[in-house]
C-alpha cells in the first residue's frame, strides 16, 4: 500500500532472450532483479491488506462506488502514460512480441474501462427495491474482504488485472503476486497504486511462490483466490487454507482444447484458424489449440497443408519485424518438448514439417506431429508450447469420446459446414465444455463472453461483467412494511 525500499535478498531476472555470441553460444542476458520476500515480509503485506478492509469498516469498502471508480480511472491514467516501458519489459521478460505486448497493454486499458461500464449494471442491482410477502428488500453488491490475485506468465500483466481491477471495484482490499517470469514489468505501475489508491489496498508481494503464497494462504485471512495457472496449484493452495469453507476461489486453470475437423470442412479456414490457435504465442495460452482431430477422409491433406503455412513461421527476437516464434521464458520447457516428441515418436508418430522439434536454447521450431494415438504423452498431457499433435478419427463419436474422456473442459473447435450433424454436434458438446467455437480457433475474447471451463479447467467465471459479480456477494437489506 506504500512504496517501499528493499535491502533484502533479490532474484535475478534472465530474460529467455539471449545474445548469440561469435562462437555460437547463446549467452542470457539479467535484465533486472526483484525482491525475494520470506514469509514474515509476505505476512506484512497482507496484514496491511487486512487493516486496510478492517472487517469491511475500512475507507476503501465503505467507500460510494463513485469514489471507487474515480480511484481506479486516475489510476488507468496514470498506467497509461507507463505504456512504453511496459510492453518494452513485456517483450523481454516474457518474449511476445512488439505488436501483441501492445495488444496486451491495449486490452488491459480495455478491460478496466468496459468493466467501470459493466458496474452500471451491478449498480442497477443495487438500487433494485423487491416487494414480497410485506417486506420490501434492497439487494446490494457487497465486497468478500481481502483477495489474492495471481495472474500466469502468459499474459501477465492482462490477467492478473481482469481480477484484481474487478476486485477492487467491489471494495475488496487486493494482494498480488506477480508471475515468476513477467514480474519487472509490474516495477512502473507501483508508484500508479501509491497514488491512486488509499494506503493498504493494494500491496505487491514477491518471492518464491511456494514460500509466500502458503504462508498467505495457511494465515486463514484470505478470503478470496483469484488464480490464473495450474490446477495442481490452485488445488494445493486452498488445502492450506485452514477453513476452505471461508475461501472463494475464481480459477482459471489446465485446458487440452481440441479441434474436431469435420469430413466437409473449408480446409483454408481450417488450417489458417489452426495454425493461429495452436502457435500464436508459440501455443502459449490455455486456450490454444493442443489436439487436432480430424475426421481420416481428411487428414492427410490437412496435415500437409498445415505444415506448408508452419514451414512459413520464422523464428527469432520478438522485436524483430515478421517473427511469430520466440523464446520461450519457462527454462524447463524444451526439454519437455524434446521429450514428448520423442515419446510420440516412439509410438509411431512422425514430425511432418521442417526442422520441427529443432530448438536453439529456449527457441524452439514448432512440431506437426501425425498420427498422433491414445496412450502417447501428448494425447492428453496439456503441451502448453510449440507442439501439434494431429489423431484421425473415422466416426464423429470417437472425437465426442476424447472430450468426454478428458480431465478438461474449457472449449472445443468444430470446423465443418453448417449441416445438421454439426448442429447435433455442437448440442452434445456445450455439455462437455464451457465454450464452443465453429469455424474458428478457441479463444478467450471478446472479454464479455463468460470466461470459464468444466472439470479441472476452471472454477467460477471471469470476464468483464462475471468478474464483477464473482469478487462480491449478494446481499439484501430486509425491512418489513
Ligand atoms: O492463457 C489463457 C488466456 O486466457 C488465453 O487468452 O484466448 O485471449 O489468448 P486468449
């Protein structure tokens, strides 16, 4: 809640985007370091987040949602004139590049500002009067107290604000933990939180995940997660919390999206939509395209037109005009590529384009793998990288089965003519997961659509209007006539 000096130990932050030296090596660049809190300093912020809601007597959530609104709007302003050095880090921390770090701040600017306009609605709630049985009732919008927002690697600066500017609105007083690899990018917007908001309301903790967070989590003082990452995390947090039953948790989690690719399906439309669901950002997005099923009358020659467009992709520094593949930032990631390819390979899937798989330090060239079978890692492990996995299918049944089958169920992409089997199709599979896409690739825009999944994918629902709904309560005021 205030800016403050850091003497402790710091972690060095490489950035994935090294230099190649005159030899050929590849050497990592430190790009800057950021504070490694210990438990007690991570108890600290969150104390200040507890005193700030001051069991909800506090100036921020006793605060009219006009003042609240005004607080945030000076804040965007204040962001926004840190455009530049933002997405600069965006691209060297995370390596996505110039034009979708502009697209990532763009759409976070967005975000803050059509949720200020959702909130007239919630507002109507509000002022909503419900006269029954002799007593006239107010319903209000209440805040839940103080939440933990941790966005993912990908999208670190937009996903973390899509719950923590929602958050905040409702009158909650916010802890954030920044990713691992995208947490410098958050340095410039600390001085924006100082200003715009009262003391104690928003506080930055840092360090190792797996220090601070369950030392936060096990304190039994968070009243709400938002969490955007990995369902083994999100499980393992709210078992720490020592009365579950106290904690709301608003989960973005695992996905293993799939394309079904129907026999009569335009295949210039399937393969451009597939090539941009499964490598924009080199795959890098829970909501990527990581499984290819494709009806076997067209397989082959889906496969052999989607590695002429991947042969086209040109590797390189996100900086660089016309490169849409990148660095990866996770350091363990091309290892675990390597190793699922291989796997698949062993069972009998080849690698259909050129120089797939080959990696160059933290660079990895995209793989078409096909075909792709059940019991190969990448048939159902979630690849979240440069990896495309490819199955036949021969009846559309099988292709239904693998949803039914999976642990996920965030959403699904049908390419096909607008017959009446994709009709039934698309009716039994709203019930397998949250979203289904037709003709297109999956994806979590337009930011109004409720963002949300089944099974392990998610749990409550995020987008500009659910947002604000899934960080308060519903709370009446009851009198009688
Ligand atoms: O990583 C998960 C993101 O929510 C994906 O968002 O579909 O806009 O890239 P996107």
């Amino acid at each position: 809640g205030e800016l403050r000096e850091w003497a402790g130990p710091v972690q060095e932050v490489i950035s994935p985007m090294f230099e190649r030296q005159p030899d050929g090596t590849l050497k990592p660049r430190v790009i800057g370091s950021y504070p490694l809190f210990d438990e007690a300093e991570a108890i600290k912020a969150l104390d200040a987040a507890v005193q700030a809601y001051n069991f909800g007597r506090g100036e921020w959530p006793m605060m009219s949602v006009a003042e609240r609104i005004a607080a945030v709007e000076k804040f965007t302003r204040l962001i926004v004139a840190r455009k530049a050095e933002i997405v600069k880090l965006l691209l060297w921390e995370i390596g996505k590049s110039a034009a979708d770090s502009n697209k990532e701040f763009d759409r976070t600017i967005d975000y803050i500002r059509n949720t200020i306009d959702a909130l007239k609605d919630i507002d109507r709630d509000s002022s909503r009067f419900t006269i029954e049985e002799g007593i006239i009732g107010q319903i209000r919008r209440s805040p839940l107290g103080v939440v933990l927002c941790m966005g993912p690697f990908n999208y670190p600066l937009n996903e973390t604000f899509c719950m923590l500017i929602p958050a905040l609105i409702m009158g909650n007083t916010v802890l954030f933990k920044p990713p691992k690899h995208g947490t410098l990018l958050h340095f410039p917007l600390l001085a924006a939180f100082a200003e715009a908001f009262p003391k104690g309301v928003v506080n930055t903790v840092y360090g190792r995940g797996n220090t601070v967070v369950p030392a936060l989590m096990a304190s039994g003082k968070i009243d709400a997660l938002g969490l955007i990452g990995s369902s083994r995390v999100a499980d393992s947090l709210k078992k720490m919390h020592p009365k579950s039953n106290r904690l709301r948790a608003i989960l973005g989690l695992d996905a293993k999206n799939a394309a079904i690719i129907m026999p009569d399906a335009d295949l210039t439309v399937a393969v451009q939509e597939s090539l941009l669901g499964a490598l924009s950002f080199n795959g890098q997005r829970c909501t990527a395209l990581k499984m290819f099923l494709v009806h076997e009358s067209i397989a082959d020659e889906f496969v052999q037109r989607l590695a002429t467009e991947i042969n086209k992709l040109k590797p390189g520094m996100p900086w660089d005009a016309g490169v849409n593949i990148t660095p990866l930032p996770e350091p363990q990631k091309p290892a675990y590529l390597a190793e699922i390819i291989a796997d698949a390979e062993a069972y009998g899937a080849r690698v259909m384009n050129e120089g797939g798989g080959t990696a160059a330090g933290p660079l990895v060239y995209p793989a078409l793998l096909y075909p792709v079978q059940a019991g190969m890692k990448v048939w159902r492990e979630e690849q979240f990288g440069p990896v495309v996995p490819v199955a036949r299918f021969a009846q559309t049944e099988e292709a239904i089965q693998y949803l039914i089958d999976s642990d996920h169920g965030q959403q699904v992409s049908i390419f096909g003519s607008e017959s009446q089997e994709v009709a039934d199709l698309i009716d039994q599979l709203v019930n397998q997961v949250s979203r289904v896409n037709l003709n297109a690739q999956c994806q979590r825009g337009p930011d109004t659509f409720p963002f949300t999944g089944r099974k392990d994918s998610a749990e409550g629902t995020l987008s500009v209007n659910d947002a604000l709904r899934s960080f308060s309560i519903r709370t009446v005021v009851a009198t009688k006539l």
